[in-house]
C-alpha cells in the first residue's frame, strides 16, 4: 500500500488550487498574484486554476488597478517562451504562508521596535502589511479563526501606529524645574525633551512653584521638530513686593491683606492677579500716622513701596517752612519767554523779567508787578513794558495735618489766578515800530505810524490768566515754575521760572 503513497501526494498536489500571475519581469508576476488573489477575495473565493491562468490573469487587470502587498512563501517563478514571466503558488503553500503569518503576528513584541521614531513607525507598519495579507490569504482559503485572529492583532496594532509620531516640540528653557503640560494630559513634560506629537494645534501650559502658568499655542506639520525658545520665564515670576520707610520699622505695623507684614523684606505673593490691600500705622508718642493703597497684581511684577510717614517734628518743620505761605509777604524775581503765534507777523518773540510783590493768607496771594521784555537781549530793537495787578488763589494744606503736598523732601505750592494791568507793546510796520496793533488790511498802505487807530481793549490792555507751582526749598526761598496768556494785547504766551523770596 505505502508504494502507491507518492503517487497518491502526487495527484493531491496536482489537483490542489494555484494561483497565478504573468508579466514582463518577475516583480510584475508577483504583483500580479498577489492582485489574483485578491480578485479571489472580491469574489467570494472564486479561485482559478492552470487551465484559466491567462484569463484570470486579464480579469485582475481589468477589475483592479490596485496592487496588494502579500507575504507568501514557495513562490513558483516560470519564464515562458514568449518573454513572459509568470508567478504561481498552489493552496498547500498558501497554507503555509498563513501559518507563517499567524505565527509572526502571535510573536510581535513592540517593545523590541526601534527607539527612532521614524524607524519604528517603518517596522510596525511592515508588521501591519503582514497582518493584512494574513487575512486576505485567510479569506481566500476560508480560514475564519485565522481571520478573526488576525482582524484583532490588526486593530491594535493600527491602533499603536497612530500613537508613533515623527514631529517633535522641544522648549528649550533654562529653568530646569519647570513642567510642560501638553493638550491639558496629567502627564509632564521636563524641558529640552523631545515631546511627539499628531500633526496640527497643540495648547501647552508651563507650570512651576515661583512662576504663574505660562499658557500658549503652537501648531506641528508632518516630521516637524518644533523649537520653542522665546518665553522669558522672569516675566513670569510670582509678584514679589517689598514695602520700605522713612522711618524705623519698630513703629509700623504694616498690614497687607488683613495678615501682619514686615517692613523691609522682599515678600513673594503667590497670586498672580486681582489686588493687594495694604494698610500700615506709624506711631510717634499719642501721634500717629496712616498710609493705605492698592498693589495691581500681575505675572513678573517686582515693586518696593516705600511709606513715607510724619512725626510731630516733621510737622512743625514743614510747618514752619511753609509759614510765608500761610501769613507773609515775598518778592518774586522772575524770567519768562513771551512767545506769540506766528500768523502774528507785526509782533516779536521777546525775553522778559518780571518782578512781583506779593502777598500771601492762607489760602490766597496778591500783589502787583512789573514787566519788561525785549526782542534781542545783545540788540534790542522792540520792547514791551506790563504793570498789573495779581490775584490768585493757592493750595498750601490738605488733610487731617494740614500739610502742603510733598514731593520727597520738598512742599509744593501749586497756584492760580489773573493779572490785569496795562502794557505798552512796540510793533513793527514798513520797517517802523508803531505802539497800536495795525488795523486789518493795512499791509501795503503808505500811511504814517500816527495814522493808525489806538483801541485800549486792542492795544494796551493786560489781562493775563496765570498758573503755576512753587517748589518750596526753605523757609525763606521757593522755585517758581509757571504760564500765561494774554488774552487783548497781542495774545502773547509766557513761560517761565524764578526765585521767590520771602521779604
């Protein structure tokens, strides 16, 4: 019996299946199986046999363009007289193909895939091509168990080839205690470690103990490595406030936000906006004084707030300084540019002096002044004289205290008023000085400087609105800075500065 036994694994494999496919080399022939058996597949497993090879061959060409990667082991390559080359493997092969496949797939680790991303991603996507074709051969031979097998390893393995990306975003910082958060994961990132991403918009968030959340957005196209470099974390920092005075910190009691603050000492406050209240009491004997604020609160904010408080002594010095102010009389000695507008063409800028008396109550100064300017300090050749009369009002005590206000160490005086008088301006027509303001449309007429017209409002009368500040620098001398306008005669502008002197 067992001598008819080769003859009987003859026959069998003679009327096992083949598949087959032709063309001009033997890379066509094999892409020519391969889409053969796919055609079987769309075909509910019609297979083809020798006697149908050309045929079958014809209709894959015709059905499907497309080519379908199978790994198949045993391939039979057959070069035909007419140049052709044809690819062929029977079912006894297909089999082993198969189990080859299955046994593959079974034994992938992806733990053993390259450490480079690009690498790992062409390894498992080879093991993904395998998979596929183990099912479509399994479908061809009516495999089901292999088909379901398969179908599973081929949905996670998809499933771990979306999460191997080959675009990166580094951030290249120099705190090395931050923490980067991508897309809102509970999982951190260190600084300067290649982070793989999906391709598009990613939201990062940068988290540290002394820094406020650092949140941005960044965008990452196919195999881009992504630098982020350009974030100062120092603008960032937690606010940090330091509270300073002028006097000894044992006498204040400093409050910030209801919780008892020291004086001196840099504070970092852990909130990075909304506001800081801060209420601080400085104690001379019974006397006490008070400072309070507000502190807008913002990332990288460093402020010193320095207190500045009063003594009983400081009182009465102030005081004392400013009592001329309050009760006296004083002598301004003054310097003023006159400046006028320049559609103006009779009148000239001029350089002045002026000196006042003036006299000071309280809340009021008056006095009278005296004014003459020139067009050409070195060359004068037009001047103009003011006598008036000042009235002004001043601010020289606000509060509980009654102090002036203060600038560091100085008392400031601001003031305004009106001075009203009368001046005698020179003009210049056809190369003469006249003392009138010529009328309108005189230009080019030939008349004498008698001729024209005088008119008090026009030509002589002062009424100047004036402002200003003294800088008090001691008792008996102040800076002056201030501005007028004349509103009647020539509509000068004067800006100036001097000395007032306690007389």
């Amino acid at each position: 019996m067992f001598r008819y036994l080769p003859i009987l694994l003859l026959s069998l494999h003679l009327i096992a299946k083949t598949y087959q496919g032709c063309g001009s080399n033997e890379k066509l022939a094999r892409e020519e199986l391969a889409k053969n058996i796919y055609v079987s597949v769309d075909s509910q497993f019609e297979k083809i046999d020798k006697v149908s090879e050309r045929e079958a061959t014809k209709q894959v060409k015709s059905v499907s363009k497309q080519t379908t990667k199978l790994k198949l082991i045993n391939v039979q390559i057959e070069h035909l007289e007419d140049g052709q080359v044809c690819a062929s493997i029977d079912e006894n092969d297909l089999r082993k193909s198969l189990d080859s496949i299955v046994i593959e797939i079974d034994n992938f680790d992806i733990r053993k895939l390259s450490k480079e991303p690009k690498e790992a991603k062409s390894e498992l996507q080879k093991v993904i091509d395998d998979c596929e074709s183990g099912i479509k051969i399994a479908s061809v031979l009516g495999k089901e168990w292999e088909i379901g097998f398969l179908s599973k390893k081929l949905q996670k393995l998809k499933s771990q080839l979306e999460k191997i990306y080959t675009q990166f975003v580094r951030f290249n910082l120099l705190d090395k205690n931050l923490r980067i958060y991508i897309d809102g994961e509970k999982h951190w990132h260190k600084i300067n470690e290649d982070i793989p991403l999906k391709v598009g918009e990613h939201i990062y968030t940068i988290k540290s103990n002394d820094i406020c959340e650092i949140k941005g957005k960044f965008t990452l196209d196919s195999d881009e490595v992504k630098i982020i470099d350009n974030i100062d974390i120092d603008k960032y920092r937690y606010p940090r406030i330091t509270f300073t005075s002028n006097k000894e910190s044992k006498y204040i009691y400093l409050e910030v936000n209801g919780k008892r603050e020291s004086i001196g000492r840099e504070k970092r406050y852990k909130k990075c906006s909304g506001e800081l209240v801060y209420q601080a009491k400085y104690k001379d004997g019974d006397f006490e004084d008070r400072e309070e604020g507000k502190i807008s609160l913002r990332p990288g904010l460093e402020k010193n707030i320095h207190l500045e408080f009063v003594s009983i002594g400081d009182i009465k010095a102030i005081k004392n300084e400013i009592q001329p102010y309050l009760s006296g009389d004083r002598l301004e000695i003054l310097y003023s540019y006159g400046y006028v507008p320049k559609d103006y063409k009779y009148i000239k800028n001029t350089h002045n002096i002026a000196i006042h008396k003036l006299t000071h109550k309280r809340f009021f100064r008056y006095g009278y002044g005296l004014l003459y300017g020139v067009d050409d300090v070195h060359s004068p050749k037009f001047r103009i004289a003011e006598l008036y009369y000042l009235f002004g009002v001043q601010f020289t005590s606000f509060g509980k205290n009654e102090l002036p206000i203060r600038v560091g160490k100085f008392s400031l005086i601001p003031y305004g008023g009106v001075e009203v008088g009368v001046g005698y301006h020179q003009y210049k027509y056809n190369g003469d000085r006249v003392y009138s303001y010529p009328k309108k449309g005189d230009d080019d007429a030939k008349k004498r400087p008698d001729d024209y017209d005088w008119k008090f409002t026009r030509d002589s009368l002062v009424v100047k609105p004036t402002f200003g500040i003294d800088i008090v620098l001691s008792k008996g001398f102040a800076l002056k800075f201030y501005g007028e306008k004349n509103l009647y005669i020539d509509q000068r502008w004067f800006f100036g500065t001097g000395l007032s002197i306690q007389f």
